[in-house]
C-alpha cells in the first residue's frame, strides 16, 4: 500500500515538474530586460541619447490619416487620381461618385461615360425607329411611358423618323448623387446629327435631309447600387443649351 502511494506521489511531481518547464519554454520568463512591444509607427534603429531617456522627434515616420503631419495619405491620393478628368477631388461630384464606388468597387468613370454615349445613340435610334423592345429594356418606367406616346401619336399621323448619327462631340458628367441606394449620374451630350420627319407620302414636314443640326441633350440615368442588374437606364431628359 506505502509503495503504492510512493509511486503515485512520484508521477505527479514528474508531470507537474515537465508541465512548469513547458509553460516557461513557451511563455518565457520576465528578466527586466524584455524588449518593448514592435511598434509599427516608429523606427526601429532610433537610438536612445545617453542620458537621455527619450528619443529625439523622428521627422521620417509616415504618418497615418489622422495624425500631425502634412503628408498625404496614399488613400487620399489614391481617390484624387480616380476621378481625374470626371470631377475635381472635395466637389459634390467627387463626393458623389466615391459613394456609387464604395457601393460598386468595380465601377469606372471613363467605361460608364463611353457606356452612356453608346446608349444615347441606341436610345435616339430606337426612338426613330418605333423600336419599343430597344426603349424597354433602356428606359425607366416613366421615360418609356413618354417616349411610347410620342412614338403612338407620330404613328397615328402617318409619319416616320430618319435620324443619322455624324458624331458625339462631347459627353461628360455634369453631376452625380447618391439618394438611398440609387446612383444618379447626369449625363450632358453635344452631338451632330442629320434627321428628318417625313409624312405618309414622304413629304419632309420637319428637320432636312442634306443639314447636319448639332443638339444638345442632358440625360439622367440611374442604377439600384448593389443590383444583379449592371445596366443604367434613362430616368429622365431635358433639352441643353
């Protein structure tokens, strides 16, 4: 029975003396001069002046956004650079298109306004055309509702459309917003184009055959930021100047 408990006694200080030499293996033990924690915003060659228990200011730390400093932040510059040549950077345009780009990371300024010029021509061509699919697919609601009235009346009258597309001498963002989780971008386009109306026995009632006319249209178009859906449609238009 004693040389039972003697062997017992005896495992448990062999494990207890291997689990302590573990823990201290692992966990190490404090000898007061333990390096202080890396910090990241510090250099870590700065030395201490004899005598002097502080460290002299260190002008080439690079500063966080945030902190003291006049040094800009990659982010900031990042952001500026981004909408370059589409909206001056703290304007409400800037402000505007940084909120559809944190919606939409992927989004691009320079594809959306070749994506918008390439839509304003089908759009106007349908239009001529009668070609209600086209519009459906392109417009909101409401602009479809006008635009299949002013298709329905032209019918009604015997008369039909010819619209030829010389060129788009400018498209460009004329303002952005986002209201809930919709992006509206408005769109101004300058364009040159030839079109005539003609009547059932085509006879030019309106515009000219041989004369190129240059027009100017604003367009507002709008997308469900998030949306399965990538199209923008025309929410809304007005006649420029």
């Amino acid at each position: 029975m004693q040389d039972s408990f003697d062997i017992t006694t005896l495992i448990f200080i062999v494990l207890a003396i291997f689990v302590i030499w573990r823990l201290r293996s692992v966990l190490g033990q404090k000898t007061g001069s333990e390096q202080p924690p890396f910090d990241p915003l510090s250099r870590r060659d700065a030395p201490l002046r004899p005598g002097n228990p502080n460290p002299e200011p260190d002008h080439n730390v690079v500063r966080l956004p945030g902190a003291n400093g006049t040094r800009p932040a990659a982010a900031e510059v990042q952001t500026a650079e981004r909408w370059k040549g589409f909206a001056e950077p703290g304007t409400p345009m800037a402000t505007a298109l940084d909120g559809i780009a944190r919606a939409e990371p992927n989004f691009n300024a320079g594809e959306f306004v070749e994506g918008a010029k390439a839509a304003y021509e089908m759009i106007v061509s349908a239009f001529a055309m009668g070609d209600r699919k086209t519009l459906k697919d392109l417009l909101s609601r409401e602009v479809y509702e006008g635009f299949e009235r002013a298709i329905s009346e032209r019918e009604s009258r015997g008369e039909r459309v010819e619209t030829t597309f010389v060129s788009i001498d400018k498209a460009e963002m004329a303002r952005a917003e986002v209201v809930g989780k919709t992006g509206q971008i408005v769109v101004r386009f300058v364009s040159q184009l030839i079109t005539v109306t003609r009547d059932a026995s085509g006879t030019v009632v309106d515009g000219s055959p041989d004369q190129v006319a240059e027009v100017t249209d604003v367009w507002t178009f709008a997308r469900q930021l998030g949306s399965r859906d990538p199209n923008w449609q025309l929410v809304a238009t007005e006649a420029g100047q």
